[in-house]
C-alpha cells in the first residue's frame, strides 16, 4: 500500500511540474483511504478540496468579476465546505494509529 500512495504522489509531482506541500500528510491520508478500501471517500475529500480552492479563487477575484453579485454566499459556501473537509479528514483520521495522529 505504501508503494502506492509513494508512487502516485510522484505522479501527481512529476505531472504538476512542482514538490508537494505536506507530503508526508497526503501519504497519511491516501494510505488511510487505502487501507480502508474508501475510494470514493478519497474522490470527494479531492472534490471538496478543488472545490474549496475554486471558491477563493472567485472571492479573490470578485471585484473584478461582474457576474459575482453576492460574496457573502460565497464565504458562506467556502465556510460549509471547510467544515465538510474538516469532518472528512476527522473520519479519515479514525484510520490512523496514535503516532500518526499526532503527525
């Protein structure tokens, strides 16, 4: 299994052109994932963190984009997704031994 979540956070380093931040972390959480056999739960942990990354996109560059009439609804969108990626990655953390908690 660590074969695996070594493997593809090389992938995903080697295609993105860039070093991984937390990589230590991201092998944590795919092995959890893994070890778990929650592959859809790893999709929507990676949607929800897209997702996330999106939406401050758009707060950012909200001034400059006429189509965004109401920033509240988009903090509040990025609040209730923090708080789903919050409890996601606290079910994911159920997976993990002691020492790697702590981590």
């Amino acid at each position: 299994m660590e074969n695996i979540s070594e493997n593809l956070l090389n992938e995903v380093e080697d295609y993105l052109k860039l070093s991984l931040n937390n990589i230590f972390d991201l092998r944590l959480i795919l092995n959890s994932y893994l070890k778990s056999k929650n592959v859809p739960g790893f999709e929507n942990l990676c949607f929800t963190g897209k997702y996330i990354n999106g939406l401050f996109k758009v707060l950012k560059d909200s001034p400059s984009l006429p189509e965004v009439k109401n920033v509240d609804h988009v903090k509040k969108d990025i609040a209730d997704n923090i708080e789903k990626i919050t409890g996601q990655l606290r079910q994911v953390s159920l997976g993990l031994n002691e020492v790697e908690k702590k981590i």
